[in-house]
C-alpha cells in the first residue's frame, strides 16, 4: 500500500520538520533549565554570604562589648572567611552596634553575592 508523501502548501514534502521541531524545543528546555540553574547558583551563594555577614556581626558586637576578645572587625574578617566570604566593611557605632558587608569568595556568572548585617542593641 503505497501512501503519498504529506505535501505542503507549495507542493513541498514535509518530511523530517518533526525531528527539526523537536530539536528547537530540546534546545529550549535546556536554555530554561540553564537559566533557572544559574537564578538557584546565585539564591545559594546569596544566602550564604547574608549568613556569613550574620555571623560576623554577632562576633564582632560580641568582642566589641568585651564578651570575647579581640578587636572587632580583625574578629569579623576572621569569621566571614570562615564561612567562605570576605569582609568588605566594618563599621563600629557609638551605641555598641557593629554594621558589616561580607561577599562570597564563590562567584556566580550573575555577580558576586554580598551580605549586610548589624548587630547590638536595638536602634
């Protein structure tokens, strides 16, 4: 049993446009899956370097205040690196209050990830 060929509008076979259809729309999926891939990368290393500037805040009021020792923000540096992350500022207020900004060591290709944290009484 013989079956002609499927003919397009202009005559032409339309042979294999399945596969070339097909193909388009795995490339799509993978460009998507990519995507949300590197948004998920930077939401992880986001997340660690606000818990690293967390962390290096609370050390750092801790030694301000006299509870531990050593110099706040040689304290601070020392914690966010630690945690994978770099201190980038320190700030030491007058109300015993420290404000610090950590950045992860990891980079995403979507930028680096900064954390800002401050610790001390309330304001």
């Amino acid at each position: 049993m013989n079956r002609p060929w499927i003919r397009g509008p202009r005559g032409r076979s339309e042979r294999g446009s399945g596969t070339v259809l097909a193909a388009g729309l795995g490339m799509v999926l993978i460009l998507v899956t990519s995507f949300v891939l590197l948004l998920a990368q930077s939401a992880v290393l986001a997340s660690q370097s606000a818990a690293a500037a967390d962390l290096a805040a609370l050390a750092a009021a801790d030694a301000l205040r006299g509870v531990s020792a050593g110099e706040p923000c040689a304290v601070a540096a020392a914690v966010a690196a630690r945690h994978d992350a770099r201190l980038i500022s320190c700030r030491e207020g007058g109300d015993q209050s420290v404000q610090v900004r950590t950045q992860s060591t990891a980079r995403s290709v979507l930028g680096p990830a900064t954390g800002r944290a401050r610790a001390g009484p309330p304001p």
